[in-house]
C-alpha cells in the first residue's frame, strides 16, 4: 500500500474523499448508519482503486512497451473504479436526500 500512496494520486484523492465524505455526512445527519455506509462505500472504492493500479503494474510487468491489448485493460479496470465511485455516490446521495426530505 505505500508503493501505491508513493506513485498514485489517485490513492490521495480517494483518502480525502473518504475523510470529506464521512465528515460530511457526519455533520449533516445524526444518522449514524449512514455514517458507517459512507464509509465503508469509500473504502469499497479505495480497495477497487488498489487493485485497479494492481492490474496497471501487473501489465506494465508483462508488457513494458505500448500496446493496444494492454491499453484495452487499463482501460477497462479504470472504468470500473469510475463505476464503482459512482455507484457509491450515488446511494449515498440518494440516502442524505431521503433523509433531508424526511
């Protein structure tokens, strides 16, 4: 994990997310399950982007040059930390609104 935070920003950005995020909701809401969800959501995201830059050292390893097959799997396990983050804003928007209007 310290290789990581040594050469993914990404890994930063999603700490600070997480922090923000539960902060967030923390001062929002006295829902404390929501606090949790926030969380864990976030770590659920930050665990796809590890592994996410897992599979980008695991192709750089096989390949070291530039090709189009190994682009197509950054690509592809990009997109699903995308989907995931998304996913986990998503229901965490959807549960603060249905709080809110409550």
């Amino acid at each position: 994990i310290t290789q990581a935070f040594r050469t993914e920003e990404n890994l930063w950005f999603q700490t600070v997310v997480i922090i923000t995020s539960v902060g967030g909701v923390w001062i929002i809401t006295d829902e404390w399950w929501l606090v949790k969800q926030t969380f864990l959501l976030g770590v659920g995201v930050f665990v796809v982007e590890l592994i996410n830059t897992a599979f980008e050292y695991l192709c750089d390893y096989i390949e070291p040059q530039w090709k189009p097959e190994i682009k197509r799997i950054k690509d592809l396990t990009a997109g699903i930390t995308v989907m995931v983050a998304t996913v986990a804003i998503g229901v965490t928007l959807i549960d603060i609104a249905k709080i809110m209007i409550y």
